[in-house]
C-alpha cells in the first residue's frame, strides 16, 4: 500500500494530467522506491509552467517560480515539490542557472540534473512505471555514482555536487564512476566557491546518515577533506601511546568513532565526536615517557568553535559542540570526583550525548566501557532530584541574614549548593549555618 505522501504525490500527478498535462514523479523518490526504500519526499516534473501549476493548485508557494518551481502543500504538513521541464542555461554562481528555458520534453529536463540515479522518471498512473533516460536503472543495479553527461560541465554548474556524490556513494555503499570520480579529484579545490551553509548541510548528512566513516574516506580520498576541513586533514599520520590508542593515528581512531555513530544520531553529537581530537595534531610532541598531547582538550575546544563559527551552525549547536570537545576527557575522573562535581558534571545539558561520545570513544580504542558503565549505574541510581535539588537558600536568604549584595553571594550560593550536592546540608536553617560558618560577616 503506497504511503500516505506517495499518494499525495501522486494526486498531484493525476491533476495535472487532467488538465492535459504530461506529469512524472522525477529524481530521489523514483530512486528510493526502486531501492525499495520510503522516500522522505516526493518531487514531480511536469510541463505545465509555473503559472499553469498555481492555477491548478490555488494554495501553491511560488519559492521558485523564477527556476519553474512550484511548492504544493499537501495533507498534514508536507509539500510536493513541482518542477516545469526545463534546459538550464550558464551556471555563473556555480549554484543555479543563470537563465532557464522551458520545455515540453521530460527527456531534456533530465539531461540537466546531476546524477543517473536521481535522473529517473516514474509514472504513478501506469504503474509505477519508469521512463530512463540516462542509464540510471543500470547504474542502481551496478550500484554506481556517475554524473550526466561531462562530469567536469555537471560539476562546474554545481559545486556542491562533489560532495553530494561522497555523499550518495556511502549512503548507499555505492562506488564512484571512474571518470566521476577523477573530475572531483581534480576539482576539488573549487569547492570552496560553495556557500558554507551548504557545505555544512552536506557534511551534517554524511556524519548523520549512518554511514560516516565510509563518507570521511571518500572525501579523504577525492582531496575534497583539506578543501572543506583542513583541521580534520592533520589528524592523519599524527601518532598515539600504543597503550591508549592500540588502534592507531587520530585519523584512524577517528574513523573508527564516526564507524560507531548511528543513523539519525543528532548533529551536535556526529560534529562533536568528528572533532573531539581536533586539538592533538597542534599540541602533539614526543615526551621521555610518551607521545604527549599537552592541552589538546583547551586547544580542540577552540579549534571546534571556529570550525562551527565557520561552517555557520547556530550558537546553540556550536556550544554544545564545544562542550562535547571541552568535556571528553573528564570521564576519566568520575571515580575520583567529589560527590558534588559528579553531580554537576551528571546535569550538564544533553549530557546523555556526553555519555554516548565517551562509549563511542572507548570502543574506538582501547575498548574498555568501565567508566560508561560506572556513570550509566549511577545516574540510575540517583534521582533527577539528587542531581538537581532545589535551592536551600537565595541571595535574598542571604539578604535576611544580613549580608551585603555583592559578588561574594556567587561564591556563597555555589559552596552551599555544594554542600546541598554532598548531603552535608538538607534544610533550609541547616543551609544558613552552613553559610554562617563558612562565610563570618
């Protein structure tokens, strides 16, 4: 039975061909549907013009009309995304056709997109059947990533398609077409024309898609990693103490985390596990007793921000990116912490990503998950309460004891919540001798 938004699509379809249209559903839904995968959405290419298109469907956002493309909400909160065929004139941006020129030929439409297994168009009132063009059903069964047409032309239109073929080939475990493939190795470097934001949306992919080291080797072997992550380039050949990192360099113990991240996992936590050794290749040096990565965690944390600020994520994730780099060594203190600074370290936000990072990180080493282990058993053990109890005292408490505002009440408030944390103090009266002591007017 086809899903609800196949079907939405496929109305969309019959509309069209109602109205004496020829319609098609075009591009990675065809090729999820042949994969037998559920298509996130659906696109139909048709050659109706915009304004034929928004005449049938009155409720329509024209966000791209100027390139014949036409957005129809569906039921409950998805669109279907209408394209008129189109040729594409010079691509000066190298992102979007200078000029576009409507056709009424779904064979020419297709010759302009970028690879044959999204060239694929399918015919929903003929069941399902597929009209192609270009080679791609082959290409699906030979599961390979080939550009249409000149690889050097496609991606000159388009540089974000390099990375898009990474991208593609390790979701899908697939191989780059030769000559593909050597059109990126030697384009590479113009990636760098691509907006950031774009270049962030496709490595976020990539490490969130479940496939992530296979994306990172790819992007290592077609020279795109230096281009878009210099920072993560340096990792490979940097050394480690064989009796912590068995498994070998940055670059491969990297590898073997980004094996470990799970389709779907969240961005902060695929960006913070890709960069969380960031800062050993600058600080790395060869000591009397061992390799030495002196102040790596300060370094990465750094080092982090700026890839973040760069690649334009928002504040919210770079900080938590941050805090996953800032903060990954210090599982290997939780047996030695006081009962106040576990707790502290237990309630940072999304700490369950600070969790999840130290078992990848483990696993990708020496393998020992003791530490996990120990931190699972006690927030287990521990009510949310525990670890976040409410306050015994205010600054306004402190105020009616008759202590002076000022920056001491920082201080003050912070040893009596630590004293709170420990169990020392667990009423209000106890609190405020509590403070009495420790802080004589």
């Amino acid at each position: 039975m086809p899903s609800p938004l196949k079907s939405a699509a496929t109305d969309v379809v019959r509309t069209l061909r109602r109205a004496g249209h020829r319609a098609y559903l075009v591009g990675g839904c065809v090729r999820d549907l042949l994969l037998g995968r559920e298509p996130e959405d659906f696109d139909v290419a048709t050659d109706a013009t915009p304004d034929e298109v928004m005449r049938l469907f009155p409720q329509t956002f024209a966000v791209g009309a100027k390139f014949g493309v036409v957005l129809v909400p569906v039921e409950p909160t998805a669109v279907i995304e209408v394209a008129t065929f189109r040729s594409d004139g010079l691509y000066s941006d190298g992102r979007r056709p200078d000029e576009v020129t409507y056709t009424r030929d779904p064979k020419e439409d297709v010759q302009r997109r970028d690879f044959t297994i999204n060239g694929l168009l399918l015919d929903p009132l003929k069941s399902d059947e597929v009209l192609d063009y270009v080679g791609g059903r082959a290409d699906l069964a030979a599961k390979t990533i080939r550009t249409i047409g000149e690889p050097a032309h496609r991606f000159a239109e388009d540089k974000l398609r390099m990375l898009r073929a990474v991208r593609f080939a390790a979701r899908f475990d697939y191989q780059i077409d030769a000559a593909t493939f050597a059109a990126i190795r030697k384009l590479a470097p113009e990636v760098r024309q691509v907006s950031r934001e774009r270049v962030r949306d496709e490595l976020v992919k990539m490490l969130t898609e479940g496939h992530a080291r296979r994306a990172f080797e790819l992007l290592d072997s077609s020279g795109l990693l230096p281009e878009v992550l210099p920072e993560v380039e340096m990792m490979k050949g940097v050394e480690q103490p064989q009796q912590f990192h068995p498994e070998g360099d940055v670059w491969v113990h990297t590898l073997l985390l980004l094996a470990g991240l799970p389709a779907g996992c969240s961005r902060t936590l695929a960006v913070g596990a890709l960069l969380h050794d960031v800062g050993k290749p600058p600080t790395f040096r060869v000591a009397p007793d061992r390799i030495r990565f002196d102040g790596h965690v300060e370094v990465g944390a750094k080092m982090a921000e700026e890839i973040c600020r760069r690649l334009r994520f928002s504040n919210h994730e770079t900080e938590q990116v941050v805090a996953l780099v800032a903060n990954h060594l210090r599982f290997a203190d939780v047996k030695r912490m006081k009962e106040s600074t576990l707790k502290r370290f237990l309630r940072r936000p999304l700490f369950e990503e600070h969790l999840e990072m130290h078992r990848l990180d483990c696993l990708a080493s020496h393998g020992d998950l003791s530490l996990y282990e120990f931190v699972r058993e006690k927030l287990a053990a521990t009510p949310p309460e525990a670890i976040r109890p409410t306050p015994l005292v205010t600054g306004d408490d402190l105020i009616a004891a008759g202590y002076a505002p000022g920056p001491r009440f920082k201080e003050m408030l912070s040893a009596v919540e630590d004293a709170q944390l420990e169990g020392a103090v667990s009423a209000k009266h106890d609190a405020l001798e509590f403070v009495r002591r420790q802080f004589p007017k």
